[in-house]
C-alpha cells in the first residue's frame, strides 16, 4: 500500500510540475517586456528546467531537483503578479472609452455611449456620447450571441428595452490597442485589459452581422423588469470599477460571457455550474433549460427563428434598425 500511495504522490507532483512548466513558460512567452528571441530563450530554458525536473523524479537527487524547479518558478509567479493592466495606451477607437454612469432617482445617465457609423472593418465614424434613461421605463433583456468560430464559440451581447423602442446594448470586450488582435490563446496570458462597451444598437449589432458577417442570433428572454433593473445597474457598477481600477480580460475566466454570469449571481440570480458558461455558442440550450427563453416553441424552432442577418442587411441603414432586426423573433412577453 505504501508503494501504491507512493506512486500515486509521484503522478500528482509529476502532473503538476508539468502543467506549471507548460503555464510558466508561456507566461514568459507571451508577457516578458523583450524580443522575440529573448522571450523564446527564456520560455526554452524553464521547459529544460520542467523536464529536468520530471526526470529527476525517478531518482535519488528528486528534492534537489524540486528546490531548484521552486526557485525559479516562485520567481516567475512573483514576476507575473507584479503585471497589472495599463490605465492608458494608443487603444483601438472602438474600445478607446470605458461607458461610465451614475443614477439620480430614477434617471440613469450614462457617458461614453459609443454610436459609431461602420462602414468597413477599418472605416468607420467615430461618435461618443452621453445619454440619460429612465429606469420606471425598462422592460425588456435581449440575447444576442455573434457566431464568429463556428457554433461553439459566441460573442455575447445583453440589451435593455426601454418603452418607446429605445435599446442600450453592453458588450464586454478586449481592450486591444491599435492594430492589436484578439488572440484566446494570448489573452489568457494578461495581454489585454477588459472593457465594458455600452452602444446604441445599430453600432455594437450592425457591425458584426453587417460589416463583419458573423451568425449574429437574436434571443428575448423571459424576464420580469424587476428583475432586469439590478442587472442594468450591476453593470453600471462594474464599469465605474473597471474606470477605476482596470483588469485583465481572459479568455476562460473573465470573458464577455463569465463577466455577465458574475454580474447575475451578484444581484441573487444563483446561474449553476455548467459547460456550455464556458462553451458559450450552447447558451441558448442553457437558457432554454432554465425556462428563459419562449417555452412555447421548441428549441429547435426558436434557433431557427433567431438568425437577424437578413432583416439586419434590409434594415442597415434605417433609424428603426432595432424594431425591424426583431420582427419574426418569439416573445413570450407579448
């Protein structure tokens, strides 16, 4: 037994040693401040250490080769917690301002609204303002998920009905910096600030199922204004934080979807674990399960309804983008 406990401690200390060499030295990789060749060095040099490390197991000299491999690695962590993310750099336009808001009784005035004129990818109007809501007005949340990998990965997008057909669209994005790309393997390495994007529609929308032609989905979900009210304002709150106190987007713990799922349980929704939090191109079946979504139709059919590309291309250029991208889309609150 005690040769079987012994050969296990081996595996989990052997697993461990090898999920640290392969996490630090691509920490080194993607976050050292140096060239290309330095970083690879320094990324090569930790991998001989790991897997010196991991042969040293099997013999007499393993808690020498230990001490060695936690020298550096406590370095490294040292290091890698000293990063924090930048106040200010030359960011891309579209993510150059985090929307900031403060609440006056029942009027909720929002800076920074972002409302740019794409024309291409690269040629667009730039135009930011402020804008005040009325929170007795609120009524309605709007899922929207845009396809841009395939159907496991989304980009999501929560928006606010307001009655009179006004829409205040939020999309947790990666704060690049001009000619920066998203890249999920980088951004899991601190590469790129988080930043809250509050949009007028026929921006945040327009751009991705117009200009960029993703599989841009439309889902009305089943909730009370009650219930919207503290979501709009948990947002609110985190971007005033983010204004002062920046953080580092990742791909798998701080995205646009697991921010907003932190959002939910801070104002008492209790979202349980689930696979498809993290494989979010599957919220619809999550929140078909839950009952959020039109319980009267299959699944099925409500996906099938929810692709807006077509009516967003006929509607492109009309002031009513957000009232014709909805016709056709169920609605169990109707």
């Amino acid at each position: 037994m005690r040769r079987i406990g012994l050969i296990i401690s081996g595996v989990i200390v052997a697993v461990a040693i090898a999920a640290a060499t392969a996490w630090a030295s691509l920490a080194l990789w993607y976050r050292l401040p140096t060239g290309s060749v330095t970083k690879g060095l320094a990324a090569g040099v930790f991998v001989v250490v790991g897997l010196s490390t991991l042969v040293s197991l099997f013999g007499r000299l393993r808690l020498l080769a230990l001490a060695f491999f936690i020298a550096p690695f406590g370095a490294i962590l040292l290091w890698w917690n000293g990063i924090l993310p930048e106040r200010t750099a030359d960011w891309a336009p579209d993510v150059a301002r985090q929307v900031t808001g403060r609440l006056d009784g029942e009027i909720l005035t929002l800076t920074n609204i972002r409302d740019f004129e794409w024309h291409t990818n690269a040629d667009f109007s730039e135009r930011w303002s402020s804008r005040s809501y009325d929170l007795a007005k609120l009524r309605t949340l709007d899922l929207f998920l845009s396809y841009w990998a395939g159907p496991e990965m989304a980009h999501t997008i929560l928006s606010f009905g307001f009655d009179g057909g006004e829409f205040l669209a939020f999309s947790i994005e990666v704060r690049r910096r001009k000619g920066g790309e998203f890249s999920p393997i980088a951004d899991l390495f601190k590469s790129n600030p988080l930043v809250i994007i509050a949009a007028d529609e026929r921006d945040v929308i327009r751009v991705r199922s117009n200009v960029r032609h993703e599989d841009v989905q439309l889902y009305r979900l089943r909730v009370s204004p009650e219930r919207i009210r503290p979501l709009l304002l948990e947002y609110v709150a985190d971007s005033n934080a983010l204004a002062d106190a920046p953080r580092f987007y990742n791909s798998i713990t701080t995205n646009c979807t697991t921010t907003i799922v932190e959002m939910m349980r801070v104002v008492g929704d209790a979202l349980p674990l689930d696979w498809r939090l993290i494989v979010n191109g599957y919220l619809p079946d999550y929140a078909y399960a839950r009952g959020a979504l039109d319980m009267r139709l299959p699944l099925s059919e409500l996906k099938a309804l929810a692709h807006i590309d077509r009516r967003a291309a006929e509607a492109d250029s009309l002031s009513n983008f957000s009232e014709l991208i909805r016709v056709g889309v169920p609605n169990s609150r109707e």
